[in-house]
C-alpha cells in the first residue's frame, strides 16, 4: 500500500507513460469479482486534465494527457488519488496516493550556430551544401525550417540538409556570398525554436589564367613600330568574365627599358614595339614580364616572363619576290628544277637558303640548292595534292642571323587545261574617291579546253582580300570588293571614304572552270588606294605675309594675297580631287584683330568693316593666322601669320565752315 512516485520532462509529449499502478484481488481473474477498472480522483483544480489512466493486463498507465506549461512548470510536484475497483455487485474498491514530480529539462540547441561552407558555381539542383544538426537532450523528432524566402537553396525539414533550389549561376548579380538563416524546433512545439546561420561561399572563378609557354621571340632591331611580332597568351576555363583574359606588361621583373619600347594589346597578349628598337643600343635581349588577368569574382591573375632576342644586324636577306606560284606537271622526274628564289643582302653577306618547315609536310617534297634553285626531291605523280605551299628561309650567316622567308605555291597539273591567268600578278592604284560599283580593274584567264564545253567556261571568285597597310587589327574592315563572276571586272563595293578603310589590299581572286571535276586558278591583285597624303602649305617660306592698308581706304579693296598649294594636285590619282583642292579662312574671325577682315577663295584679303581707332593718328598693327583647308573628308591644314600696318588718314588742323557762302538748288 506504498504511494506510488512518478517523473516527466516538462516537454515530454502527450501519451507518454509516467508511472504503472497495479492491485490485487483474491476473486478468480475470469469472473467479474476479479476484473479491475481504474480512474483518477481529482484532488485540487491543479491536476485538471494534466493526467490521465489507461487500464492495461495487471494493473493501470499514468499518463500525461497533455504539454506542460508554464503554470504547471511553476508547480512542479503534482498529487492524486487512483481507486481500483472490481465489477462484482456490490462493487469494491481501494485508493492509492499517486505523486508526480514536473522536471525542467534544457533546450534544443545549435553547435556551432554559424557554419561556413562553400559551393562550386555549377552546383546544379538537388546539390547537397551542408546538413544542419540541432541538439535535444529529450531526444524528440526535431523539425527544421529556413527563415524568409530563400530563392536558391531548400532545406529538408525532416533531415536539416540543405540543398540547391536553383543553380547560382543563374544569379545575374553574381555574389560570392549567400546567407541562409535556419531555425531548428520540435515537431510537438515549432514555437519554441532555436537558429543557425549558414554562409554559402560561392566559388565563381575556381580557375586563374595559364600560360603555355615558353615565349621566346626573334626580331630584328629595324622592325616597323606597331607590328605585332608574336603573342604571349593565357587560357582560362571559366564561363563568362571569369574566363575573359586580359594582358599587361609589368614593370616588376622586366629588363629596365621594357615598358619603354614594348607593348602588349590588352585583348589578345600581342605583342609589338611602339618606340625604335635602334635607340636602345647594344641591348639583344629583353625579359618581358606579362600578367594575364581574369575579370572573374575575385579576380585571378598569372605572370610569365617571354624574351625577346633582337637581331643587331642592319640589313637582313630580302626577297625578290617574296612570294612565288609556279605550276608543273605531275610526271616531272626526281631533281626536276621548278624555279630559282633570289635574295639580297645590302650588307653583302653571303645568302644561304633552306626549305623551312611547316605545319604540313609539303616542304619533304622539294629541295634547294645554294643558288636557290628549288627542285623535286620525290615524286608527285602518285600523290593526291594539286598545290604544295611551303617556305624558302634565307640567312645571311651572322650571329643572330638576318633571315627572311619567301612563301613557295607550287601547283601540279593533275589533269590538262586547268584555267590560266595572265598576267599573274595584278597591281592596280586608285584614289580613295573611286566611285562605288565602278569598275577598278580585270583580271583574266584563259582556258585551253573548248569554250562550247563547261570545262573551257570560267568563273571569278573573290577568295580573300588581305590587309596590306595596314596589316590589321580590330579597327581595320575588308569587304570593300567585289568581282564579277562572269568577266573578272573588279568593281569598288562601297565608299573608301571612312576610317577603318585600308590603304593597301591584296584580291586573291580564283578563276574555276564549270566542270564537274573542277580545275582552278588564282591571282593576286594589289590594289593601293591613294589617301590624302599632302596638307596644304602656304608658299611663305614660313615667314608669313605682310601688307598695309590705309583707315580711310574703301571696304572690300585687296590689301593682299595670300598663296598655297597642295602636292596632292601632283598625284594623278589625287588631282581633281578634294584632296588637292583648297580654301582660305581667317582663324578667329571674330578676335579683336582679324574681325576687320576677310578672305576669299583666292586668298585676297580685304577689309570688310573700319577700323577702330586704336591710337591718335598713329600707326598701329593687326596680326592674325590665315589657315588653308583641303576639301578632302579627313581634311589636312597649314597656318600662316598675316600682319597689316594700318596708316591712319591724316588731316590737319582747319576752321569749320562751308566751301561757299551761298548753295542754289
């Protein structure tokens, strides 16, 4: 007849067993004397619904029909009464004191609550980033929720791992840095939550720029300021700006005078010179420090050195020509001689030449002997090419040596009468106000089949047109011609009068029969356009002109006459043009010393308005410019100093009255 004493967490959930109660009765179990049924007697208003009995084999379940709250919390040891009873008639019954004691337990919490991962910038949907734990000393079921809209991750509530809702490359504000905010609760109580931060890392730019080197570079002390003699590049794997390289020569681990002579395009690592190598002397090496930069988030950076080897040697080997397009027949027999390549040397060194090799295999076929003479060194017969292009390198013997290069075509006649052109070369000058959709030239070729069949009959093609001058860049356009697929005829395709125009283009035009089993020919066309060489220039002698005027002379009087000219009127593809046409003007017109004057076409000077009086009958001096304009669309100008002495009109003192004493009308 001992109390019985119980014990419950005062977040233990409803249903859970606190204490088991058990009578006995002497009746047989399976008559109604010895059945047993239990309740609670309420003892207080304190208990109400708090507990509750369950009867089970042998005895009764206290258990906690509800969450504790802070009231009971507050009054934490809870007494009562449990009566058993049997089922016989009259019932019997017996009481039993209960005691229950409320515990306080501690929270759930986080360990750390500030987690720092990292993500990679593809991550793509349903990527696990981090699984969060909380902790519950009760060991309850724990649910887990993110905090505020959260467009790129997901949490399972069950699990607390987070993952990718939606790629973070798709964010168009490219962060680096996402904060998640996460509460952690019990499934029976998400009121009471406890939070963790999560900073997702983004790696947006995993990779820095490489270089695959080395970079060595020759060049000759002459070379032209602006030609790009070779590229120091970098590969960067990342999408978007993260794999955009950008180049610059550092100053840090260079040779002193780098940044002086060289420079590197910033887009594409070429590398060029822009101040005469000649100036830096006895320098034949330069160790240039390059940095290659990726526009990523953050940003990553490599640096290489290349060197470049400068030539001292004043006159290298050149060709004439330096490009050379022969054709043979398949059949020509081993040691047949194709053609002879010349070069000179100002220098008069002695010119070597060799067959230089090149991406393809060409150059295994022919040979050259020490006057240049290229000749086969196997037999084309059974090969499938019909044009082998290689190059001839010629070497003045110095060390350094001075080499130059001659590009080699040679065409194999696999079949008779292929097209011909003649001549093969085409050079052909114009002036850059040639009229669009005009003729410039034509070329021509011939064919030796018969002109009723579609082998004998021709057609033009425009292959390429290359950029002579200048040799390119980003700023430079082609496409200015065109040719006719009938006859040849070259015709201008638009107006060179604009500034990515070139001053120099090579046509490399094809002639092709019709054929089915076609056969060509090629020719080069180099077409120079005259530009607007010349400014105007004034026949001074640079001394500038003088002249005097009187203040009381008449208005619109020549007072001088200045002169200039245009050399461009002696070009015959400038004369007649704007280019060599000219006009006057005075610069400043409105200043306070050329607002009295004018200038026409002629250069005559005249007065269009008084003068002020600038001093008391003194003489006194005008000085301005005079410039001179050619009418071409980039116009070119010259100045000169005009100087006028005005002589003021001289009157001498008198006595006003009039001429005569009496006027009839």
């Amino acid at each position: 007849n001992a109390p019985y004493n119980g014990l419950v967490d005062e977040e233990s959930l409803p249903g859970i067993t606190i204490v088991t109660v058990s009578a006995i009765d002497n009746d047989a179990r399976d008559s109604i004397n010895g059945q047993l049924t239990y309740r609670i007697v309420e003892e207080g208003t304190s208990n109400v619904n708090l507990f509750t009995i369950r009867d089970r084999d042998n005895g009764a379940d206290i258990l906690l029909s509800r969450m504790v709250n802070s009231d009971d919390s507050n009054n934490p040891i809870r007494t009562f009464t449990v009566e058993v009873s049997d089922r016989g008639i009259p019932p019997k019954t017996a009481t039993i004191g209960v005691t229950v004691r409320i515990q306080a337990v501690q929270g759930i919490f986080f360990l750390p609550n500030i987690i720092d991962v990292q993500l990679e910038r593809d991550a793509q949907i349903g990527k696990r980033v981090t699984v969060l734990s909380a902790t519950d000393p009760t060991n309850q079921q724990l649910g887990y929720e993110i905090m505020g809209n959260s467009e790129y991750f997901d949490l399972n509530r069950t699990t607390g791992e987070l993952t990718v809702k939606k790629p973070v490359a798709d964010d168009q504000n490219r962060r680096t840095n996402y904060v998640v905010y996460v509460a952690a609760f019990r499934e029976s109580d998400p009121t009471n939550r406890v939070f963790a931060t999560v900073n997702v890392n983004v790696i947006r730019n995993p990779n820095a720029p490489a270089f695959r080197g080395p970079f060595i570079f020759n060049i000759s002390e002459n070379i032209n300021l602006g030609q790009v003699f070779g590229a120091v590049t970098a590969t960067d794997p990342d999408e978007a700006e993260n794999g955009v390289v950008t180049y610059s020569i550092l100053a840090s681990g260079s040779s002193p005078s780098v940044t002086d002579y060289y420079f590197i395009n910033p887009t594409n690592g070429e590398l060029s010179v822009k101040r005469q190598l000649t100036l830096d002397v006895g320098v034949v090496q330069y160790r240039v420090q390059v940095r290659a930069r990726d526009n990523g988030i953050p940003q990553r950076e490599t640096t290489v050195e290349a060197i470049v080897n400068v030539a001292r040697n004043p006159s290298f080997p050149v060709f004439q020509p330096s490009v050379y397009n022969v054709t043979i027949k398949e059949d020509q027999p081993v040691g047949f001689s194709i053609l002879r390549v010349t070069a000179d040397d100002a220098d008069g060194d002695p010119v070597s030449f060799e067959i230089w090799p090149g991406a393809q295999t060409h150059y295994l076929l022919f040979d050259v002997d020490a006057n240049g003479v290229i000749s086969l060194n196997t037999l084309v017969l059974r090969l499938s090419e019909v044009t082998y292009t290689f190059r001839v390198r010629a070497s003045d013997g110095r060390q350094p040596p001075g080499i130059a290069y001659a590009s080699i075509t040679v065409n194999v006649i696999r079949n008779e009468n292929a097209p011909v052109f003649s001549p093969l070369f085409y050079n052909k000058t114009i002036s850059e106000y040639h009229v669009p959709l005009t003729s410039v030239t034509r070329v021509f070729a011939t064919d030796a089949d018969d002109s009723n069949s579609l082998s004998g009959q021709l057609e033009y093609y425009l292959d390429d047109e290359v950029l002579l001058d200048p040799l390119g860049g980003p700023f430079i356009d082609s496409n200015f011609f065109i040719v006719s697929r009938t006859n040849g005829e070259i015709l201008l395709a638009r107006d060179l009068k604009v500034d990515n125009a070139p001053n120099k283009v090579m046509l490399k035009i094809r002639a092709e029969d019709k054929s089915t089993i076609s056969k060509t020919a090629t020719t080069e066309v180099t077409i120079t356009i005259v530009r607007n060489n010349f400014a105007p220039r004034f026949l001074d002698n640079n001394l500038g002109y003088a002249g005097e005027d009187l203040d009381g002379k008449d208005l619109f009087e020549t007072i001088l006459t200045v002169s200039a000219v245009d050399d461009d009127r002696n070009n015959v593809y400038n004369n007649g043009t704007p280019n060599a046409q000219i006009e006057y003007s005075l610069v400043n017109p409105e200043s306070s010393q050329a607002r009295f004057f004018q200038i026409d076409s002629q250069g005559h000077l005249s007065r269009r308005t008084s003068y002020n009086t600038f001093s008391n009958n003194q003489d006194y001096t005008l000085s301005f410019q005079v410039e001179v304009t050619d009418l071409s669309w980039k116009p070119k100008t010259d100045l000169t100093d005009v100087t006028i002495r005005v002589r003021p009109t001289q009157t001498g003192q008198g006595v006003l009255g009039f001429n005569q004493p009496t006027y009839y009308k």
